[in-house]
C-alpha cells in the first residue's frame, strides 16, 4: 500500500539522505520525493510517497522518520500514484487543444489536478449566478443540487467553511482542507479538496493561482 507522508525536515545536506535510510530500514520503498515549501528558519516540507509491505503499518512509518534528529511527520494518507508536478505541463497542453470547447478542456485539467497538486479531488464551477458545476475530477463530492450564493473571489485563497456560508456542505466532508482560484480574467474558478488534510501551505495557494491564470489565458 502507498501513502503520502508530509514530512518537515532541516534543509541542510545530508537530511534528506538519514530521512531516506531511516524509512528503508522498516522495508518503505520511496516513490517520490517532492518540495512542497522551504522556511526561513532553514526547514523544508517535502511530500514523500512512500510503499510498505502489506505487514507493515502505516505508525511504523511516522515513528521510523520522527526517529531522526530535526524530523516531524506533518500528515499521513494513502495515496495512489506518485506526485507529478510535470504532468501538469501534458494538462496544459491538452487544455490548449480543446480551448474552444471549455467544458472538454476543464474535465481534462480536473482529471490531472489531484495527482499534481496531492489534493483529493478538484472542481470547476462557473461563478456566474446561478453557481454552476462545470467539471469534476473522478472523487470530487456528489453534485446535491446546492446553488452556491456570492462567491466571493478576488485571488487564489483557502476556503474556511467557518467562515463562508456559501460552500456545500458536501465539500467539507472528512474535515478537508479547501482552496479556490480564479481561472484568471473568465468567470471560472478552481476548486481542490483534500479530505482530512493538511492544509494547503502557502506555497500551494500560490501554485494554484498560477495555474489558475495560465488556464485562464489558454481559454480566453
């Protein structure tokens, strides 16, 4: 089985190499290593996807890496696939191909977004009234009929349910974490979730609303 370990750890060299031995050593065979954000105190937080034998739990993981100096496990999931930052290059690519017809062109930046972005799922929504759901990536929550009021949508941001009435209910399922962007000038906006976190780190917000304003000048 594969999980998704969320790890913060000293960017100093030789880190990375104790953190990657500490993990073979209860037989996790690392898939991918991926920088999600670097700190101005000298740490970094990196994604790892990691496999385990199906006699290996998942605890061993956490305390096998928090056994090295300067380590902490942030989050841990299951996860499938690896993390692939490029294959958003593929998603723009195949956004461009079918610019002219928007909803073909969401549907395939939805299907690659989760595994690019290690979110659960991602949604577009047209925030022209009434809200409308215009693609959805294969997980993302069942369509319930709600009608989203004053989408309030400026920058890419997370989303606090606390605080914002507007969001279905369904979207906050599992305690996830959400963030929204703006499909750059259109009225179409981005929408990832991930069920039962971590947040998403500023660093992430900030990709998002790139990608946001990349597709939003593709479909233009």
């Amino acid at each position: 089985m594969s999980f998704l370990i969320r790890v913060l750890l000293s960017d100093t060299p030789g880190s990375l190499a104790l953190l990657a031995e500490a993990l073979g050593l209860v037989e996790a065979n690392i898939q991918s290593v991926d920088v999600v954000e670097r700190f101005p105190n000298g740490t970094v937080m990196d994604d790892f996807v990691v496999s385990i034998p199906k006699h290996v739990m998942a605890d061993t993981l956490i305390t096998a890496a928090e056994q090295v100096e300067g380590v902490m496990v942030d989050s841990i999931r299951p996860f499938s696939g690896t993390v692939d930052r490029r294959g958003q290059i593929e998603m723009l690519a195949a956004v461009a191909a079918s610019k002219r017809d928007v909803p073909k062109a969401m549907q395939a930046m939805v299907n690659v977004i989760p595994r690019t972005m290690t979110s659960g799922w991602a949604m577009v929504i047209d925030t022209t009234p009434p809200v409308r759901r215009v693609a959805a990536s294969q997980a993302a929550p069942e369509d319930d009929g709600t009608v989203p009021q004053n989408v309030v949508l400026e920058t890419a941001r997370l989303l606090i349910p606390e605080q914002e009435d507007w969001i279905p209910e369904s979207w906050t399922l599992l305690d996830s974490s959400l963030a929204i962007a703006p499909l750059g000038r259109t009225t179409l906006a981005l929408i990832i979730g991930r069920p039962g976190g971590p947040d998403f780190l500023a660093s992430e917000v900030q990709h998002l609303g790139d990608l946001g304003a990349i597709v939003g000048a593709i479909i233009s």
